[in-house]
C-alpha cells in the first residue's frame, strides 16, 4: 500500500490527480490488481469526471446552492431556475 499526499492552497479548489494516480501504477510491481483511492478528510470530496475546459468552475460554482433547487450553467455561468 502506498499513501500519497495531496496538498491544496484554497478552500475551495479542484485537482486532477490523475497523472499522479497513473505513475504510482505504472511504477507498481504488479501488472494485475486493485486501485483503491480513500480520501481521510471530512472536508475533501472524490469524484470521477471528464474536465473539459471550464467544468471544475462550474463544479465550484454549484457547490454553495442546495441540492433541491434547479440551476444550469452555460457558457460557465450560473443561470438560476435552470431554465435558459
């Protein structure tokens, strides 16, 4: 097993650790086997997502509204009621 260390310099930042994920297993001794990726703080979230240019701004920008209300985001910005 191997810990690796992520360090932010916000509150409220998004980082692609996908580069340091596929070292660490190119770098395993094993050709076969299980990636398992644990995140230790209550404050820090893991998620899987195809970042296009502008996606973690609008990630960011959604976080502050509840879940129950409706939003959309075009052109990277909020549009409240969610419709356009």
């Amino acid at each position: 097993m191997k810990t690796i260390t992520i360090s932010t310099k916000r509150n409220d930042q998004i980082l692609d650790i996908t580069e340091v994920i596929e070292t660490h297993l190119r770098e395993a001794p094993h050709e076969d086997g299980l990636c398992s990726i644990f995140v230790s703080h209550t404050t820090c979230a893991l998620t899987t997502a195809d970042l296009d240019p502008g996606t973690d701004l609008d990630f960011i920008d959604a976080l502050p509204f509840p879940y129950t209300r409706s939003y959309t985001f075009v052109n990277h910005r909020l549009i409240r009621g969610g419709s356009l």
